[in-house]
C-alpha cells in the first residue's frame, strides 16, 4: 500500500519522504489515510499533509520513580 513513491533529496540531511509507505505485513491494520490540504492552501509549504491511522496498540514500559517522590515519572 502507498499513496506515491515520491522521495526527495534535501542537501546532506538525507531524505523527505512526502507518503507513507507500508508493506503486506501491516496494511490490514491501516484504518485510514487521508491528505490534509489545509497546510498546502494555506501557503505555509508546497506539500499536503498526509494523516496515517494505524490499528496498533501501544506496549507499555515498567518504569520508577527513581527520587522516591511518590509522584508518577513522565518517562
């Protein structure tokens, strides 16, 4: 599944690439795709932006608090 194979060179910072591009083994989980032209229209750059939703259920990580505040770590 990809909406464009467009790739563009940006000097010695590698690569913008414009679409999302995903293989076989994700596609069944893609819920949608869509271009936000608003970023476009309204001249603050030459591109559409693009919105990916994917079905993906996040893992999450054991964490402590390593000052023994009690409080909940950000990361």
């Amino acid at each position: 599944m990809s909406l464009s194979n467009s790739v563009q060179p940006i000097g010695l910072n590698g690569y913008r690439y414009d679409y999302f591009h995903v293989g076989p083994a994700l596609a069944h989980l893609v819920r949608s795709c869509t271009y936000l032209h608003a970023t476009r229209e309204a001249k603050l750059t030459d591109h559409a932006a693009v919105r990916l939703a994917v079905d993906v259920k996040a893992a999450t990580l054991p964490c402590t608090d390593p000052v023994g505040s009690g409080e909940p770590p950000l990361f």
